[in-house]
C-alpha cells in the first residue's frame, strides 16, 4: 500500500514538473511572438510607453496597407524562390551523399564524410569575403542562385548527417532482399529508401527552409536590387534617415513569420519522426 501511494505521489510530483516546464518555455515561446503581433497594431508613441500591454487604439492599418502592398508581395515571392530551390537542391543533394556514405563502401569515405560535417563549424558569415568574390566571377551576384548556392553548400552538413543517420537505421533485410531480387543500388535508392523516408525528408526540408526565409547576411551581400530583396531585407524599408516606423517593423515580422509557423505545425508529426528516428531500437 505504501509502495503505490509513493508511486502515485511521485506521478503526480513528475506531473506537475512537466506541466510546469511546459507552461515555462510556452511563455519563453509565445510572450514575443504575441509582443510582436500586438506591437503592430499600435502607433509609435503607444509603442515606446506601453510595449508590452495591449494596445490603447488599435492600427489595423500597420497591417492592411502592408498585406496588399506590392512590395510585401513580391519580397515574399522572391523569399519563396529562393527558400523553394534551396530546400530542393538541398535535400536532392544530401539525400544522395548521404545514401553514399551509409550503404556503399568505398576508399576514404569516412575522410570525405568529415570534411563534409566540417562545414557545421562555421556559418557563412566567416566565409562572406571569399563567397562573395566567387559568386562574382561566376556572374551570378545580384540572381537568385548568387543566395541559393552558399546557403545549399553550407546546409549540406547537417543535411547529410540527418539523412545517413536515418539511412543506416533502415532494416539490413530490405537491401539483402533487393539485392537478392536483381535490384541495384540506384533503384533501390528511388524505390525503396525515398518512400521509406517522408519523415526525414520532410525534417530536412522544413529545417532548410526555415534557414533560407530567414537568411539575411547573405542576401545583403549577394542582392543590390530592390526587386530581389527576400523579406528580411525588407524590413529596411521601413528604416529612415531619423527615426524607424517600429510598429511597421513589427507587423512586418508578423505577416512574414506566420507561413513558417503554419508550415512547422503542417509537418510537425514528421518532424519529429524523422528526429527521433533510430533513437530507440528494439
């Protein structure tokens, strides 16, 4: 009797401890995200006095007159193109290496592994100089493939890794049994591995994605056209000579994050899946 009454003392303790570690990092979470949403109904002078409170008179038009703006939408586009053939590339080209390393054996694939896992220690940021004087004599400054190619090069890392993990966690019997059916590595790999692998593919692409709308040093070096901007350039706009227009700013940010807000919650069970994936085995 003892014994369960502690057990059922201690379920309830770890509940409360889970509970409450939830409701901490959900206000860590959703505090800014709803700052930011309500500092864009207000006006500068309700922004600087009551930042954090609601707001006294409420600017529907911070938004309006952003959300059917031409420029809103042809930033939001140009983010979509760039973000749409990053995550393309990206997960064509990792999920291929990352067969490679986790099904073929060959001379110095650990070597050439580890170079490519390399590249997680250093952001683009410390290669801007040399990025930007190659991209220049390939002609393609100021071009959706100027930003596309830095950021698909240095997501291959985490990308590869993701997917070779994934790859190496797939029965040993599906690729004996392939084999033993006259199946050769490529078709094995488009018709077996791919369809096996929604999970992570959907984990690699969100994760290139949300890199890519969010990236911002890199189209400030590549991009020197308006017309090209990506969103996070866009909010430069609202920047002037002697003040900003902060609640612009902040509505600005409120309609740009939402489509990857909706997008995580879309592929949210296969992300995790595809996180998770070969954590446990039985």
């Amino acid at each position: 009797m003892t014994d369960v009454v502690s057990s059922e003392r201690l379920s309830a303790g770890t509940k409360a401890y889970l509970y409450t570690s939830l409701v901490i990092i959900s206000a860590i979470v959703l505090i800014p995200l709803v700052t930011t949403a309500l500092g864009g109904f207000k006006d500068l002078a309700d922004l600087r006095t009551n930042p954090f409170g609601l707001p006294v008179e409420w600017h529907a038009e911070n938004y309006t007159d952003i959300f059917f703006g031409d420029r809103y939408w042809r930033q939001m586009v140009n983010s979509l193109i760039i973000a749409a053939l990053t995550v393309f590339l990206t997960v064509s080209v990792s999920a291929m290496a990352a067969f490679s390393f986790a099904h073929v054996r060959f001379f110095g694939s650990e070597l050439l592994l580890n170079y490519f896992l390399i590249g997680l220690m250093f952001p683009a940021a410390t290669a801007i100089l040399p990025l930007f004087i190659r991209i220049r004599d390939l002609g393609l400054l100021n071009s959706y493939w100027g930003v596309v190619l830095p950021q698909v090069a240095f997501g291959l890392g985490m990308s590869i890794l993701l997917f070779r993990n994934y790859f190496k966690n797939l029965p040993e019997e599906l690729f004996q049994a392939a084999v033993v059916d006259g199946c050769g590595y490529m078709r094995f790999f488009w018709h077996i591995c791919l369809p096996l692998s929604r999970p992570i593919i959907a984990t690699v692409s969100i994760i290139s994605f949300v890199g890519s709308w969010n990236s911002y040093i890199l189209p400030l070096i590549m991009l020197n056209s308006e017309k090209m901007y990506p969103w996070p350039l866009g909010i430069m706009v609202y920047r002037g000579e002697f003040g900003t227009a902060w609640q612009l700013v902040l509505a600005f940010i409120t309609l740009t994050i939402m489509p990857t807000i909706i997008v995580f919650f879309l592929a949210q069970k296969h992300i995790i899946a595809g996180l998770t994936a070969g954590a446990v085995k039985s």
